[in-house]
C-alpha cells in the first residue's frame, strides 16, 4: 500500500500550524500600538525606537504608578536646566494582576510631563495639554526646548523628516491647529 502524499503534506502543514499558532498569539497578544502623547501619532514600538523611562524616574515619581498600575513608558521629549529635568513621558498602563479576559495593556495616550530636580517630581499634566494650553509666560521657554526636543527625536525615531511628515499626512495629524503653535513652530524650524 502507498502512502498517500497529500494527506502527509496536509497533516504536515496542520501539525506544523498547531504548534507555532500558540506562540504566535501570544506574541501578537503581547505587541500594542502606542499613541504618543506629544503629536498623537500611533506606532508599533517594536519597530519605531523611542528611549524607555528608567527605574529611577518612577522611584523618584511613585505617583506614576498605584497598588494596580504601573507603567511602560518612553521619552518623547526632555530638557535639562541647571538641576531640573523636564520629560514628557507616555506609554502604557500595565495591571499588576491581569485579569484572564482583558488586555495586558492600556494605551496612555495623554502622557504625563514631568519636573525632576532635587526636591523630587512634579507631575505637570498631561503633555499635550501643557503644550495647548499652558499660560505660564516663566514656562514657555521651557515647552520650546521641549518642543526642539521631541521634534529630534521624532525626526530619528520615524527615519528623517519627510518620513514623519508622511506619517503625519496617513495618520490625518494636522499640526495647523492653532492650540498646538508650540509644536507647530518646532515642526517648522527643525531641520532634515
């Protein structure tokens, strides 16, 4: 009797499908876009690089995390000024205990800006709101560097400004919006 080639090929290719299916839920599971909270655009953190928030941010910052909560950040945009820190931050909420039938992440697409120096943190709000509405004349120049900042390090992170620029234009990200001017500005005066 011979053996049917078709039934092995196909029990093959079952077989084979059965045991890479488990492993590849579990890594799509594993990967969720972020929304950046300076521009709002959604990325693929596997593939786009942004420099991860270290340990000593959220020890020196305990009000970024609660007894349910804690947090998968990146920088998006940060300024130094004699012993004062400024980043803005954003990334996921992560539970300390997943429940079985909800995600392993929450997306955080506010962000939060934060103030280090040696008296500890500041939490200053939500970033793009800080950019938008922030009437402070003592801060401005601190939002501008800020703004220098993130437009650098977007302009790496996507691969050079027209590359930004073109996932601005497919994502509908309209930056002439005149709350945003800050941002605006930076997008303009920045180079590559």
């Amino acid at each position: 009797m011979r053996p049917n080639i078709k039934f092995i090929v196909a029990s093959s290719v079952l077989l084979i499908g059965l045991l890479i299916s488990p492993f590849t839920a579990v890594a799509a599971d594993n990967i969720a876009r972020v929304i950046d909270p300076v521009f709002g655009l959604s990325y693929d953190p596997s593939k786009i690089d942004f420099q991860k928030v270290d340990s000593d941010v959220f020890a020196r910052c305990p009000e970024l995390t609660n007894a349910k909560w804690d947090r998968r950040s990146w920088i998006f945009a940060e300024y130094r000024q004699a012993d004062e820190r400024y980043l803005a931050i954003g990334g996921y909420f992560v539970p300390r205990s997943p429940a079985k039938k909800k995600p392993a992440f929450e997306t955080d697409p506010n962000g939060v800006l934060l103030q280090l120096d040696g008296a500890g943190c500041k939490l200053m709000g939500a970033v793009r709101e800080e950019f938008d509405y922030d009437t402070e004349p003592a801060r401005a120049p601190i939002l501008r560097a800020l703004a220098k900042d993130a437009v650098e390090r977007f302009d790496a992170a996507f691969g050079g400004r027209r590359a930004l620029a073109k996932v601005f234009r497919d994502q509908k990200i309209n930056l002439d919006d005149p709350r945003s001017s800050i941002l605006r500005d930076a997008l303009r005066q920045g180079g590559k």
